[in-house]
C-alpha cells in the first residue's frame, strides 16, 4: 500500500459569503506517494498546491471546513476521520508561510514544541533539537527570538521543528522560496539524507523547476483542479505543451537542450546541471572523434 | 535635486548591541535605475531597505530619499516616495476587499475619487484581479496576494519601488509577468529596488547588483561584471543562475563567464563548436 493516495479527490472551500458559490479548488486529483519517495508537485500560483498539501494532514477539511470527496489514504489512515493532533505524530507540514507557525519564544523552544507535545522525554526532545538545528544549519541561533531572525531564517526554524517530529511523510509548501542558494542546498541535503536513512516520504510542493528537477523523482503537476502530468523529471519536462498550458518552468538546461537540438540535431535531455556539464565537456573536447 | 534616489551613507542599524545587522554601509543609486539587493538570509537587506521608508531609523548614518532625510521625514511623507512591497504580503494586506486595498493608498494620500477610481481599477486589471475585486484578499492564493500587494503600492504611484523577495511562491508564468509589469513601470522612470537572492531574477532585469553579506556591501556595480566573479558570489553565499554557473564550469573549453541567457549560452556553445578541427 502506498504511503500517501488519493484517489479521485475533489475539494471546495467553503462560501466567501451566504448565498456565494463554493470555490473549487480541487476537482480530481489521483495521486501516489511511496515510503521514501521524493515528489514535487508543481502547478501555477492558485492552483491548489498548499490545498492539496493540507488535505494529507487533514487540516483541509478539519479546520477549513467545505466539501471534500474521494478516498484519502495517509499511512493508513483516512485524515478526515481521524483527529489531525493524530496525524501530526506522523504526517510533518511545513507551511508556505513560515512565520505564522512560530509561537515560542526563543529557536530552541519552537523546535522543542512538537517533540514536546508527544511527550516524548526531555533528554531525547534536547537530542532531537541539536540535531534538528544542525541540520538546516541554525545551531547558532537557538538563544534567538524567532520574531527577530530573517524571512529565510525563520523558514529554516520551521523546517526544524518539523524535522524534529520525526515524521514519515514530510510535506514541505514552497519551503526553499525564502531561503539563499546555500541554506536550500544545506536543507535539500538534510531531507535527502533523512529519507535515505528513514525512508521518508517527501511531498514538495515548488514553484522552482531547477530544485524539482534536482530532488525529485517524480514531478506532478497540478493544473485546475487535475494532476495533468505526473512523471520523472526528464520525462515530464519534455511535455512542453503541457509545461506551457500549466504555467510551470523548465530548468534553464532543459531549454539550452532544446536550443541546441534545434541547430545541431542531438537528442539531449539535460534536467541538472551535472547532466549538461557532462555532455558538453565531452562536446566541445577538442579532438572529440566526430 | 540631486541624480541620486537614494543615498545611503555610514549606515549602521542594531536590533540589539552585538547583533548589528547592517553595518557601515555606504551606496548611492541613480534616479531611475534599477538596482538588485543580494545576499544570504540574515545579510540584511532587509533591514537595510527598511530605511528608505522610514521603518526603521539609522542606529548611526544618514538615509537621504529624493531629497529628504528618513530620520525626519514621516514615514507618511516618505510613503508619497516610497512604494513598500513586504515580502510577506500579509503583512500589508488588511482590507475587506481587493478593490478597497488598492484603493486605500491612494485615498490615503488624499487623490480625488476620480483619479483613485482610474488607478485602482488600472492596477486591478494590470494584475489580473478583476474578477477578484469584490473577493476578501485573505481569501486568494499566497500568489495572488503578493500581486493585491503589488497593485496597492502601485496605486499610489511612488517614484521609488521597494520590492522584498517579490517572486517568492509564484510560478514561472505568474513571476515572469509580474517583472514585465515592474520593468514597464520602470520605463516610465520608476526607480527599482529588488531585493532577492535569486541571482537569476537580478541578472535578467536589474541594471545594477548590490552583494551584500554580514551587514556589509561587498560589491556595488553594473550586473554582468559582478556575475563574472563567482568568486564574490560565493563569499555570499550566492550562486549565479544556472545558466551563468554551467558557462563558467566550462570556461576553460572557450564559454564565457558572464553568460545569463539560454540564447546567449547556446549561441557560444555553437560559435565554439565551429572553432574546433
């Protein structure tokens, strides 16, 4: 059994007002997420990405209210029966919005929090926060008052205190958006070791089509109210029609691929940068047998 | 008046002793540049543009906009100014609906209904809002709020744009049409300040790159000689797009280093490719 599934989803936030209709965000969605799978879900700004997301805690519909249908499957569990303090002991999400998850007042205690509240005891809730802290590299902050760190900052407090839950879905909402080039590759790394040794699962929902094509192994791509696309990342950014119709990038390789293909009549399909690297050195190697 | 927006000079800020977060930092921009502010999380770029309205106050140093010295300025007068977009749009949203929150800086500023009701229904159309304008702002994607936001500072017009971290959690498209939209306020003579560490996004549309690192400026030029220094970049804690990255990988087999476009890395790719036996 898949670690994550829904299956034929549809969701409509309540009405603005009396008497308005209920906006549907969600139409059909069918999708998959194995133990220790890596996937990004794409799709363009109000596409129901950070929906989706809180339909896996259950936080869509417990504390939204609206109409959900279809069959959820989270570990096991259907997230509208079962209270969402429930599934937060496994199911970690990390917000869009940092900063409207921290209430403690001080680094140390946020991330504290979680563990806190499982009643897990104080010496492993110490362990769980160094080693959360060190990895997405914010030991130094852990005296702070999260109010006053930096936007990207405060993300990585947030990943944190997910991180220290332990969870096995972790559920990441546009987390890389705030963060400098190396804080994102100190985070990527930490949650790519994290699944390897854990076997995680990993849902990111992004914007950015170079970090999906890094991370992922598979790409689904939200498009009004359907999954339009759910494939490996070479396979799904070489759908341009779909790419384009959703509103989604392609990684700026991908599109040097395709310049070049056009003049020269090669077949590259570079998704990475390491990919690209390697084909051209060996390209424009002088010598190279023709 | 002087050619100069902003003039930044000796500014140090501390939220707390031993924790300054901009450090003796001097920096002049012309009228009508546009200029990208970038460093790592906790560079303080964000404390530092927090000056030019007013926000915050220099700790030591001078902030001069458009004249007028920020420590006396009103944070009022300098909003006539200063268009302020926060990275958090919810951190600036507060009204009811789309249409009252675009027409509340103007009205604020005392325009006359007429001219608040052409501009607020322009901005609504710029950003694709219309057939938002009655819907409660807190109600719209993170996305579309960053763009209420947007269209609310632009409604009052300011000769200086602000922008924190403006693309964060747009998709390509939505990013894509939200800088067209910046670079034609641009053209009309709009000073641009983007805050950001997408290195990418500053070398596609800013003219001019400010590094900044540790509450220090490390490097204030023109975009493509500072992206032909991986090597200040990196002392940030940037990476340079990836286009301009793979370009630089390969430099010793003939690309150039400061390449930022797909066409232009293509182009020297093939140029390349003749050149060998």
């Amino acid at each position: 059994m898949a670690l994550a599934e829904l299956a034929n989803v549809a969701y409509a936030y309540p009405p603005l007002a009396p008497g308005l209709p209920s906006p549907v965000v969600l139409r059909d969605v069918s999708l998959r997420v194995e133990a220790g799978e890596f996937v990004a879900l794409m799709g363009r700004t109000g596409a129901g990405k950070s929906t989706l997301c809180m339909c896996l805690n259950g936080v869509v519909p417990q504390s939204t209210g609206g109409r959900l249908t279809g069959a959820i499957s989270v570990l096991g569990h259907d997230p509208r029966q079962v209270p969402t303090a429930r599934l937060a002991r496994e199911v970690a999400l990390v917000y869009q919005d940092a900063e409207c998850q921290l209430i403690m007042p001080t680094v140390e205690e946020e991330v504290a929090f979680g563990p806190g509240n499982l009643g897990i005891d104080r010496a492993e809730i110490a362990e769980r926060v160094a080693w959360a802290l060190r990895l997405v590299g914010i030991e130094e902050l852990c005296h702070r008052p999260p109010s006053q760190l930096s936007g990207g900052q405060m993300q990585r407090v947030a990943i944190a205190a997910n991180l220290a839950m332990l969870p096995r879905l972790l559920i990441l909402d546009e987390p890389f958006a705030g963060l400098d080039p190396a804080g994102r590759r100190q985070v990527a790394n930490a949650i790519c070791r994290l699944r390897a040794e854990r076997e995680i699962a990993v849902l990111l929902a992004t914007t950015n089509a170079e970090i999906a094509a890094e991370t992922a192994d598979r790409i689904a791509i939200l498009d009004d109210g359907c999954i339009a696309l759910d494939s490996p990342p070479a396979d799904a950014f070489a759908h341009t029609e779909i790419i384009a119709k959703t509103g989604v990038g392609r990684p700026s390789v991908t599109e040097l691929a395709a310049a070049l293909n056009r003049e020269l009549g090669t077949a590259y399909a570079w998704t990475t940068l390491p990919q690209a690297r390697d084909d051209l050195e060996r390209l424009l190697l002088p010598g190279r047998p023709a | 008046m002087s050619q100069y927006a902003i003039e930044i000079r000796g500014l140090s800020h501390d939220y707390e002793p031993l924790h300054p977060a901009v450090h003796d930092v001097t920096l002049s921009l012309r009228q009508g540049t546009w200029v990208a502010i970038c460093g790592q999380n906790g560079a303080g770029k964000t404390t530092m543009v927090k000056h030019l309205n007013g926000l915050l106050k220099p700790t030591s140093g001078a902030v001069m906009v458009d004249g007028l010295d920020t420590r006396q300025a009103s944070v009022a007068e300098l909003a006539r100014h200063v268009g302020f977009v926060f990275q958090n749009p919810d951190h600036q949203i507060f009204c009811a609906t789309c249409r009252e929150e675009i027409s509340f800086g103007p009205r604020n500023l005392g325009e006359p209904d007429k001219v608040i009701h052409a501009r607020t229904e322009e901005a609504l159309a710029w950003f694709d809002l219309v057939p938002y304008a009655e819907h409660p702002p807190a109600l719209l994607s993170y996305g579309q709020r960053r763009l209420v936001a947007l269209a609310a500072v632009l409604a009052m017009q300011p000769s200086i744009l602000v922008l924190d971290e403006p693309t964060v959690g747009l998709d390509a498209a939505s990013a894509e049409g939200l800088l067209q939209r910046i670079q034609d306020i641009h053209r009309r003579g709009c000073t641009i300040v983007l805050v950001t560490h997408d290195i990418a996004l500053a070398a596609r549309y800013a003219q001019e790159m400010v590094i900044m690192a540790q509450g220090r400026v490390l490097l204030h030029d023109r975009t493509r000689p500072v992206l032909a220094q991986p090597e200040i970049l990196q002392r940030a804690d940037l990476e340079p797009p990836q286009i301009t990255h793979l370009c630089q990988s390969l430099s010793h087999l003939g690309l150039p280093k400061d390449a930022t476009t797909v066409q232009e890395a293509a182009k020297a790719i093939l140029a390349q490719l003749r050149r060998l036996p």
